[in-house]
C-alpha cells in the first residue's frame, strides 16, 4: 500500500516506513502528524485518485527531526560596475518517517504486523520442527551405538586367547614348512663347513711352505727325478714365489760387503 501527499506545495509518493524531508512544519521531535491531502492512494491493483484528495484516506506520520538543508550559495554582480554580491542560504525543514496508512478501512501498520506476526511463527515452527528432527537423529544414532557395542565386543580378541592361539599357530606347522626349514639350516651348515675347510687349507699351506733355499734345492731335485709336472690349475707358482722370497732389498744388499774385499775380522 502506498499514498502520494501534498505538502508545503510539493507532492510525495510514501509508504509504510519511508522517511522524507518536507518543509518546516509546526511540530516538535518525537511527535506525530496527520497528513490529510491524500491526492492518490492505492492498495495492491486497487487504486483511487482524488479530486482533488481522497476521502476516507489518511497518511500518519512521525516527526524525526528539525534541522536545516545544506547551504545553498547565491552570487550576484553587474559587470562593468564593481558589484560582488555573495549569500548562503540553509533552508529549514522537518524529517517524517511515515507510521500508517489507511485506506477503505484497512491499516497498513497492521497488516505489516499481522504479516510479521506470521513469519514469526513459521520461523518458530520451522526451529521447533528442527529441533524434533534433532532429537530424533540422536536417539536413533544412540540404538545404533548400542547395538554395534555387542558386535566389537564379540569380535574384539582376548589377550589371554591371541597368546594362546598365537602359540598353537606356531606349534601346528606343516610338513612342508618345516622341510623347508631343515633345508634352509643345512644348506647354511654346509656353507660354514666349507669357510672353514677352505681357511684352514691355506693355513696348512702357508705353514708348510719350506725355505728359499730348499726349495729351490727340492725343485731342482725333483725336475732331475721326475721331469716336469703339470700342475694343476689355479696352483700359485711356485718359481715366482721362490724368486720373490730370493728377492733382496736394495738396503740389504748395501750392508753385505763386496766378494773380494775383506773385514777387519778377517785381517
């Protein structure tokens, strides 16, 4: 619903909590005013143009405040004649919130009231509804956690009973396991057996290696006897060997003295 009104010879299209400006009006902040010329009122498609105002329409209003517009700046001259002229002006004027329309024996206000009445109630309903739905929700989920509590229990292993049965499950093997397993032990004995084997080979060669004399007394000795002979393959060498051994260092040859010369032990 809305009305256009006539006021300090202007007219203004207002509805139910517009504010607006109007000229000074003899009223006091914080009242109330009636504004009676209604030129045009209108209630949804219904609408009644006044000639010149509406009968049976009413515009309520409240007074907000008394102020003054901003400053509005006049400037005259006269060219050619040194004349400056400069004033301000501040009009005062009144500030309306309207309150209430009524038209054909209806009341904005209250329809406005009724209508919030109403959303408040559905919003209340719509929270009451929810909050049944809420409860609802946690009673069921409440049933389901008891329910599922019983299950977890049943299915959830003892200490005692996992030990045990961990136990068994290691006593009850398979045959094939545990063949499997006596392999695996014997191939590793094997394997130890044969280290040793091979360590103690070497030891016993290295120990049994004769002199560097000897043994090149015993090679010659054997190849007069017997002839050559094929040693078998991967046989270190034993000539390289022999030389290495007869090897001198270049320090010992320097302390041995010459053939020919002689000590002062011997003169």
């Amino acid at each position: 619903m809305y009305a256009v009104i006539e006021t300090g010879g202007k007219q203004y299209r207002v509805e139910l909590g517009t504010e607006l400006a109007v000229e000074r009006l003899d009223a006091a902040a914080g009242g109330s005013i009636t504004l009676e010329r209604v030129l045009l009122a209108a209630d949804g498609d219904e609408a009644t143009i006044g000639r010149p105002l509406v009968a049976d329409a009413v515009v309520s209003a409240e007074v907000v405040a008394q102020d003054r517009a901003e400053k509005v700046i006049v400037f005259k001259y006269r060219p050619k004649a040194r004349r400056r002229v400069k004033k301000g002006h501040r009009q005062e004027r009144t500030v309306l919130r309207i309150s209430d329309i009524r038209f054909n024996g209806r009341s904005a206000a209250e329809d406005a009231r009724q209508a919030d009445e109403q959303r408040k109630s559905e919003r209340e309903r719509l929270q009451e509804a929810a909050a049944r739905q809420a409860a609802e929700d946690a009673a069921l989920a409440a049933k389901l956690a008891q329910r599922a509590e019983p299950t977890a229990e049943a299915t959830k292993p003892k200490r005692g009973r996992s030990s045990a049965t961990s136990g068994k499950s290691a006593e009850t093997k398979t045959p094939e396991t545990k063949a499997t397993g006596a392999k695996a032990r014997g191939s590793k004995a094997a394997e130890m057996k044969t280290a040793e084997a091979t360590s103690e080979t070497k030891a016993t060669r290295s120990k049994a290696r004769p002199s560097t004399g000897e043994t090149a007394a015993s090679d010659a000795a054997t190849g007069e006897a017997t002839g050559p002979e094929t040693e078998p393959a991967g046989a270190p060498d034993a000539t390289a060997e022999a030389s290495d051994a007869t090897a001198e260092t270049p320090e010992a040859t320097a302390e041995r003295p010459a053939r020919g010369s002689r000590t002062k032990k011997d003169e």
